[in-house]
C-alpha cells in the first residue's frame, strides 16, 4: 500500500486551474522531486495534500485512509508533515527548547500541569537525539537570530522530524540559502530516516537530481511528465519547458 496516494487532485481560482488533474504515489522510504517553473502549482499542490487548501476535485489517501476532507492538524497527527519556503522559527527559543515544543506539541503534553521532570527530561533526550541526526548538535543552544540561515532552515526539518512523520512534504528547503552551505542541507536531507517518504519542492537542480528517486514535473497546473532522473533528463518536452531554458542541464 502507498504511504501516500492522490488521485486526480484540481483547483481552481477564478478562471485559473491551479492543479489540474495531478495524480501522484509515493512508497515508504521514497524520495519524489515535485519540479517546474514559476508558477507551475508545486506549493498550491502541497498545500492541498498537507490540508491548508481544499480541492474542487480529486482524493488524497494516507496509507490507505481517505484524508481528502481532514483539516491540517489531523492530518499531521495521523504522519503528514510540511515545512514551508518561510521560517516558521521562535526567533528568541534555542534550536533545542523549539525542537523539544514541538515533541511537547505531538505528544499533546503542552498542557500538561501534571508532567512529571522525568518526561521532561526524556523529551530533551529526543531533542538532542532529532538535532544530532542532522548533524545539529552544534545548534542545541543557539537561537535563530545567531545561526547561518541554511542552518535555520535545517532546525525547521528538525520540527518537523520531532511530528514523527511518515511522509515529509519540504517545500523549497535551499530557497535563500547560500551556495556555500548548500552541501550542508544535502547532507542533512541525505540522512532522513530510510523509510521516510519524502516529496520536496525544490529550484536547486543539483540537489534534485542527487537526492530525488523520481521526479514529478509539473507545467500549468498539471503533470507534464514523471519518470526517474534519468527519465527527466532525457525528456525532450522537459528539457524544452523547463530544464533546458534554465540552463541547468
Ligand atoms: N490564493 C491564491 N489566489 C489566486 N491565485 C493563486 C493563489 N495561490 C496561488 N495562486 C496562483 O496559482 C499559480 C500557482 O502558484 P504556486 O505558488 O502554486 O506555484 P509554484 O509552482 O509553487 O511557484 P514558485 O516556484 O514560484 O513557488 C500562480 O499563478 C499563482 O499566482
């Protein structure tokens, strides 16, 4: 079964078909690159599958369950997680105190008088645990303010790891990162979970075809082909839309 499954998704403002038709399936531990130029309807798609925006028509499943009408929240409890092209960071909290809110977060325990020092304590050990697998352990104690803005947008992963997703939406996670900490992210986003299932909206071309297992890509709101890298890279279509104009084939 899928770990993700959207079937015939559309949208539509005015007179503009925002996502016409897409379809997508995504298995544990996959890693599909939603690529096109601007425009194209990569984060009106996103928003549709993470809950944020309805669809006129069209499914989404989550390993099997009908999640098309659930609102944002439910879904991410039930492992459908995003991040987003703008820092969502507490600019005053440490990388740890942000990381262990938002385990506080998923565990519903942010309104628990009654939690015990102990829990607190074991919910650190995950924070630290979150922020070492992304080789963050250095960040622990910094805030937003003191960091590289690529590592910025490394601690908003770590959020959303700390959600425990089962399939990870990243939109656009080297958008205003620098070239020179550009291996950093890719690191980072090379030592995801294996069986996470992971979609990522992204421009960088470099890191797509390293990191992506297929790639989707869209034109107008609507899939204008799917395949491996390899696939992509060969597509005269693509290469005539898209990745020839940007030069960066
Ligand atoms: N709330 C909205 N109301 C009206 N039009 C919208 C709305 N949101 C997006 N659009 C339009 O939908 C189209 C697709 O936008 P979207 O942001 O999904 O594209 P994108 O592929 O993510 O682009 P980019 O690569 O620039 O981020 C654009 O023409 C945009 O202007």
């Amino acid at each position: 079964m899928s770990m993700l499954h959207v079937e015939g998704l559309s949208k539509s403002f005015g007179g503009l078909k925002v996502t016409n038709d897409v379809s997508l399936s995504l298995e544990a531990g996959e890693r599909l690159a939603l690529i096109g130029p601007n425009g194209a309807g990569k984060t009106t798609l996103v928003n549709q599958i993470s809950g944020f925006l309805g669809a006129d028509a069209g499914a989404i499943h989550l390993q099997g369950q009908n999640v098309t009408h659930w609102p944002a929240h439910r879904r991410v409890r039930h492992g459908l997680v995003r991040t987003f092209q703008i820092s969502k960071l507490a600019p005053a909290l440490t990388a740890i105190d942000q990381v262990a809110l938002a385990i506080h977060q998923r565990d519903g325990s942010i309104n628990n008088m009654w939690r015990r020092k102990t829990s607190y304590g074991l919910v650190l050990d995950e924070a630290r645990s979150i922020l070492e697998a992304l080789q963050l352990a250095r960040l622990a104690h910094t805030t937003p303010a003191e960091m590289a803005y690529g590592d910025q947008r490394l601690v908003e992963v770590a959020l959303a790891l700390a959600l425990k997703p089962r399939v990870l939406l990243l939109d656009e996670p080297m958008a205003g990162v620098p070239k020179s900490e550009a291996q950093l992210i890719l690191d980072a986003l090379e030592r995801l979970p294996a069986d996470l299932a992971v979609v990522i909206i992204e421009h960088d071309m470099d890191l797509v075809f390293r990191f992506a297992h297929r790639i989707l890509v869209l034109a107008n709101g609507a899939v204008l082909a799917a395949g491996t890298p390899d696939d992509i890279r060969r597509n005269e279509i693509v290469r005539a839309v898209y990745l020839g104009k940007a030069g960066q084939l």
